[in-house]
C-alpha cells in the first residue's frame, strides 16, 4: 500500500500570467517523488500552499509555506507575515540574515533553498563568436539607480579601447527610450561620464518595453551578463543566465554571490565592490531613491517628472551616491569582463560544481513534510 500524495499549491498571488513561478522541472522531480502540483487551481484543494510573498491567514485553511524572494517586497510590505507562516524559504544565506539581523529572532520553521535552475550549464564555448563579444545588461537606471549603469557603461568602454576588444558590444536593456538621449542629457550627465563614454556607439539602448523574443535574442547571443547592483537579492537575469551557461559579473553584495560561489570559476567572476549590507533598515533607507513618489505615499507624476526627479534626488543620498555614482572602479570591472571574454578564446571554462535539481527538490521535499508529515497509506476496498 502506497502512501496518499499530498498536493502541493505553488501560488502567487497577481495577475495570471505570473502565477506558478516555480520552475517547471523542479516540479517534475516533486511529483517523481509523489507530489502533486497544481498552481491556484480552484478546483483543486492542496493540502500546502505555497506562496511567493504575502498570504492571509483567514483565507487559507492549510499549512502555507512562504517564499521569501523579493528583497524590496521582503524589506517592506510582506515582513510582517512571515512570523504567521508554517515555513519560510529564503533563497539565500544572505537574504535569511539581513531577516535576523532586522527582527532579533530566528523564524522557527526557515529553509535557505536556492532557485529551482538548472544553473551548472557548462559554458557554451564556441557558441556565440569570441571575436565580437556580446554583453548584456539589463538596468533601469533611471528608476534604479544603484544598478550603477555609469560604472559598467565606463567600464565596457575601457575594455573598447583599451584591453583588446573593439569589436564588443554592450546591450542595454530597460533604458527610457531605444537611444541614450534625451535621458543623457538631465543632470546630473551620468555623473559627468566622458563624451566618448555617451557616445560610444557600441553601447546599444533598447526601451524599457521590450519584447521577450528580444531578451532570449540577446541572451541566447551574449558571452557575458553584468549585472553590478550594490544590493539585490536573487535577480532573475543572474538565474537566466546561469541556466543557459552565459557566465555573470555581479557585485558581492547580493544572495546570487553565494550561487556563483556554489557552481565555481565557470559561473563568473563575484567583484568585491561594497559593505555587505547587514539588515533590512538599511534598505528601507535606500527605498526612496527607487521610487520617491511612488514609495511616499504621492499620486504618481508622469514618468518624465518621476525620471527627473529621481535623478535631481540622487546626490542628497551621500551613501549610495558613493556606491553607484562613484566609476573609479570602472578598471578593475573592465578588467573582470576582460578576464571572463579571454577565457572563450582560450576554451579555459572548468566544469561547473554540482548543483542538481534533485538536491533542490529533496530539500523543497523536506521543507514540505515539515509542515505537512507524510499521510497513512490508503486502504483500498477489496473486492469480493
């Protein structure tokens, strides 16, 4: 006799099109190990939801498992309920502390599992051609500035002229219009970068509302992600890219360090460019520079008027001003870039370390009895 499956709910509440966002393939290896899925499905009563975010209590008459993986949402609005769940799972180490650090206690039922990709691809040598260079990089600078899009643009133009690589291009994805004007031109310049840098005709600009056939184009070409944000927690380009074995730049303090670290030298290069931040306060301090009318309780301005003033905002942030406006580190990124591009021509990627869905679907397994141990065998009538 064979034990009852549970069903499990993977549930995010918001629009359909971004429910059930736990990868496809970690759900199989849960249902080889007798799981079902299902995902909002009213039809269907799970015995454990599991949410990507917030959840309400009087709703939901189940155990509710919590996915803790949107930083800003996890700093702010969602906190407050992750004490009311029967679990919760980080997608870091890093993200779990900047919790404990925060609320003083320890959660008593916490998983740190990390995302459910196949991350450990091998690098596709050969694939795309070593000889012109593609990097991508998707920033909403203007929104956001701590993705510190000056400090890569200056960098990727270091690496033009200076290190060997002429023919590189620097894809930018997210910016306001499909060429760098007329954004460029509010002050603060980009932080009076050189005119060479604005004008560097290999740094192409595509708007903000671009089409996916574009983004897995440009992915599917590029030999490098930079992604150099002074504070993140799981960015889904990082996940992507690993998954499709396109090696990552990032910056140290963020929960993808700790997967780049897992998977080895293959999965790129981890710049040590900022203090690690040690709790959710200092977040919600930098929270305004996103957003400031949004986050401040104003109706929204139009977005030229939001544009401009988040950038006129920017310098009264002394601390991140000097985090992401600062580029004198543009050498040592150029150089990073430089070092992960030589090892294409020079077919020098180790093999990446294990990092296997069947561990990450053992521990969702394990996170899953905890709240909901596993159901007496089921007694099937006999027939006479």
């Amino acid at each position: 006799m064979m034990p009852e499956p549970l069903t499990l709910c993977f549930y995010n509440e918001g629009p359909p099109h971004k429910r059930g966002t736990i990868p496809r393939h970690v759900a199989d290896a849960l249902e080889r190990r007798g799981m079902r899925i299902t995902y909002g499905d009213e039809s269907v009563e799970p015995d454990v939801y599991i949410f990507e975010g917030v959840w309400h209590e009087t709703r939901y008459r189940k155990p509710v498992i919590i996915r803790a993986e949107n930083l800003m949402d996890a700093a702010t609005k969602h906190a407050h309920c992750y004490d009311r769940g029967d679990a919760i799972v980080f997608n870091s180490e890093w993200l779990r502390r900047l919790y404990r650090n925060t609320y003083g206690s320890e959660l008593s039922n916490v998983w740190v599992i990390p995302p459910g990709h196949q991350m450990d691809r091998q690098v596709r040598v050969g694939a795309p051609d070593p000889a012109a260079p593609q990097i991508l990089c998707i920033s909403k600078w203007w929104k956001r500035p701590y993705k510190r899009f000056p400090l890569i643009a200056r960098a990727f133009d270091h690496l033009n002229r200076t290190l060997g690589y002429p023919n590189a291009t620097l894809h930018v994805l997210g910016w306001l219009t499909d060429r760098p004007m007329p954004y460029l031109e509010v002050p603060p310049i980009l932080w009076n970068l050189p005119e060479a840098v604005r004008r560097n005709p290999n740094i192409r600009y595509y708007h903000k509302s671009f089409h996916n056939d574009t983004y897995a184009r440009l992915m599917s070409q590029a030999h490098l992600v930079v992604h150099l944000s002074a504070v993140d927690s799981g960015p889904q380009v990082v996940v992507e890219a690993l998954s499709q074995g396109v090696p990552v730049l990032i910056a140290n303090n963020m929960g993808a360090a700790e997967w780049v670290q897992t998977i080895g030298p293959r999965a790129g290069v981890v710049l040590e460019l900022d203090p690690i931040t040690a709790s959710f306060d200092e977040l919600r301090r930098m929270i305004p520079v996103e957003s400031p009318t949004d986050l401040a309780g104003r109706p929204k301005a139009p977005r030229w008027q939001r544009a401009i003033r988040a950038v006129q905002e920017w310098p009264s942030q002394r601390r991140f001003r000097r985090l992401c406006g600062d580029t004198r580190a543009y050498r040592e990124v150029a150089l990073a870039m430089k070092g992960v591009l030589d090892r294409y021509a020079a077919h020098q990627f180790e093999p990446p370390r294990a990092y296997t869905m069947d561990g990450i679907a053992d521990q969702w397994l394990a996170a899953v009895r905890s709240v909901a141990p596993e159901r007496s065998p089921v007694h099937e009538p006999s027939i006479r």
